[in-house]
C-alpha cells in the first residue's frame, strides 16, 4: 500500500511570516517614495512661486522705468522722472514730468508717485537693488517663498535704456 500525506488547508506559520515580511518591505518603500515625493514636491511648488513672483515684478518695473527720462538712485531707492505729458498725451522729452519712486516695502515692490500714490509691481519679494547710469538702469530682485518646511529664494537682474532719455 502507499503511504499519502493527508492534504491540508491553510498555510503554515512560515509562509505566514514570509508573506507578512514581503507586504512589510514593500510598504516601508511604498511610505519612504512617498514621503521623498511629498518633500519634492513642496520645494518645486515653492521654486515655481519665487520664480513666477520675482519675474512678474522685474516685468512690472522694467516696463514702468523704461519709459523714463532719466534716473537717479538715493538710499537704495530708485528715483525715475518722466517726461512731461502735453494736453494731447504726448511726451514731451525736453521737459521733466512725475518723478516716481522704486522700493521694496514689507515684501512688496512699489512704484510710488509724487503725490504718495503707491502702485504694487510685486509681492514676496525680500530686496531690490537698483543701479542708473546716464541712460541705462539695472534693476536686480531676490525673492523667497515658504512652502511647508521648504523656503526657496530666486534671484534674478536685468537692466533697461530709458527711451525718453536726452543727452
């Protein structure tokens, strides 16, 4: 007669542990990829906030400033005169017009008239520095943005000819 092992169901204590070890290996990888792209994710968002805020306020001060007469820097404030505007609309570049201040105030970036009237240019940004020689201006912004634990700062410096300007 032949001898046959009775067939049981279920699984053994040692595939059970073998199995629980598998499913615990692969969720420590599943939580660490995650959490590693959780983290990335928060610094590129943070990047992609301080490049666009920093780029929208160079846009808004260079196209501002261009249009200038002729400038001037005092105490780290950009000073720019326009020419002067005739009952038509029409520059008149012989004559000085408003004289416009550039400034970073509490994170922002103005543009403020003679009269005190501030216009924004741009928000989160941490320091402008401006430079102006005869008819060119350079204009350099840094900005920073905290996203969750992840602060990141852009920095970026363009420069300008005043198209208004008379030697």
């Amino acid at each position: 007669m032949s001898y046959r092992k009775a067939r049981r169901r279920g699984i053994s204590l040692i595939e059970l542990l073998a199995a629980l070890s598998f499913a615990t290996l692969i969720s420590t990888g599943v939580v660490g990829l995650s959490l590693s792209a959780s983290k990335q994710w928060s610094r590129d968002t943070a990047k992609t906030i301080a490049d666009d805020h920093i780029s929208l306020a160079l846009q808004n001060a260079v196209r501002r400033i261009s249009d200038g007469k002729s400038a001037s820097v005092s105490n780290g404030v950009l000073y720019v005169t326009m020419p002067y505007v005739n009952s038509n609309g029409d520059y008149d570049r012989f004559k000085d017009g408003q004289t416009f201040s550039f400034s970073v105030q509490n994170g922002t970036l103005y543009r403020t008239d003679s009269n005190g009237v501030k216009e924004l240019l741009g928000r989160n940004i941490a320091s402008a520095t401006f430079t102006a020689s005869s008819a060119t201006v350079g204009i350099s912004l840094t900005s920073n943005k905290q996203t969750g634990t992840d602060q990141m700062q852009a920095s970026v410096s363009s420069s300008t000819t005043l198209r208004n300007w008379v030697e």
